[in-house]
C-alpha cells in the first residue's frame, strides 16, 4: 500500500459525504426542491462516478464495512484496515465540517438517525449492507471494485436502498458517512447502529457468499 491510496480512500469518502448529506441539507434550505428521489439519486450517482475514478487506485471501499469485509474475505490485507478506516473517518468528518461551514444553522447536517425502534432499525442496517456487500463482492476483483459493470451495479444498489429505505433508517450501510455528520452535529446518540449494524451485514455477506460459492470465492473473486 502507499500513500495515494489513503489519499484516493479520503477523498472519496469527502466527497460521498459533502456530495450525499449535501444534497439533504440543501433539500432542507431550500423546502423539498431536490426530493428525496433526488437525494437517493445523488448518492447512487456520487458512489458510481468514484469507483470509476478510484477504483483502480484504492479499490474505492469509502465504507469501513466493506473494508473489514474484504479482510474478513482474504481480499485485503488486516495491517491496513486501520489506515483505510481512519482516511475514510478523516474524509467524511472533513465533508461534514465543510457543510457545516455553509450551513451553519442546519441542526443535522445529514445525520442518520431512526424513524421507527432502534432494533429494527438495527436490522434494517444489517440487511441493506448484506445486500449492497453481496453485489460488491461479485462485481469486484480482488479488493478492488473495478470494471465497467461495477460501478453501475453498486450505484445502482446504493441509489436503490436509499431510495426505499432512507426514510425509515437514513440507509447509511456506511459506517463513515454516519460518523462524520454525527460527530460534527454533536448527534452522537444512535451512532452505535449505524457503526455495527454494517459491519455486521457487510461479513454476513461474504459468508453467504462463501456458502454459496466454491471455496476459492472469497480469496480471489466470487
């Protein structure tokens, strides 16, 4: 690993996070004029136009779930799941902090927070990053997700859950683009969901693929 990749991972989680929760702060200031059509839309596009930008440099995680479960995977090396996660940490807070810079009246600067109880709402989590995990590991090579299809396939998920289940849970299957708004906004209260329920969905996913699959699935592509 070097540093261009910490850099591309960084970079491509601020922009995911400046990007998304951008797009509900501004559907906040300006009374519902993007929708959240728009919003699910604008997260569906930001993570398919990344991976064909850093795809091939940093494999495009921009998600500590789906680092942890390409390790889980044998795709990624363990030594480097801290330096990635804390890039990734380091870009969303960096996005939230700039949104707070334009917004400074906005009170959540799109923190994800529970509609419904917060155990369903837990599994809720767990089932949308099973999905969205289950498409990265059989669209990508290696730890990278590259290739023309991928990132149609894995936009088009994330656009897809956020579409449907925004509402309810926030849809973040992303522990980073949690953090950084929660942390800045000071709405730390449910944060807890929204770090472990992806990690567990996103392992959960490699396992079914490795039930499903022959045994050299997950050690090189499934």
């Amino acid at each position: 690993m070097n540093l261009k990749q910490y850099i591309a991972e960084l970079i491509g989680t601020f922009t995911l996070v400046f990007c998304g929760c951008g797009a509900i702060v501004t559907n906040e200031f300006s009374n519902g004029t993007v929708t959240h059509s728009g919003i699910a839309l604008t997260f569906g596009l930001i993570v398919m136009a990344l991976i064909y930008a850093f795809g091939e440099i940093s494999g495009a995680h921009f998600n500590p779930a789906v680092t942890i479960a390409f390790t889980y995977a044998k795709k990624f090396p363990l030594k480097e799941v801290p330096k990635y996660i804390l890039a990734q940490c380091t870009g969303a807070i960096a996005a939230a902090g700039l949104l707070l810079i334009f917004f400074p009246t906005n009170e959540l600067l799109g923190t994800t927070l529970p509609s419904i109880d917060t155990w369903r709402v837990f599994l809720f989590e767990v089932i949308l990053t099973f999905f969205l995990m289950l498409v990265i590991i059989n669209v990508s090579t290696g730890s990278k997700e590259t290739g023309i299809m991928a990132g149609i396939a894995i936009g088009a998920v994330v656009w897809l859950e956020a579409q449907f289940a925004g509402p309810i849970t926030g849809a973040s299957m992303n522990p980073a683009r949690s953090i950084g708004p929660a942390l800045v906004s000071g709405h730390l209260e449910h944060i807890w969901i929204y770090i472990f329920a992806p990690i567990i969905g996103a392992v959960l996913a490699v396992i079914s693929c490795k039930l499903v699959k022959d045994d050299q699935c997950c050690d090189s592509k499934c």
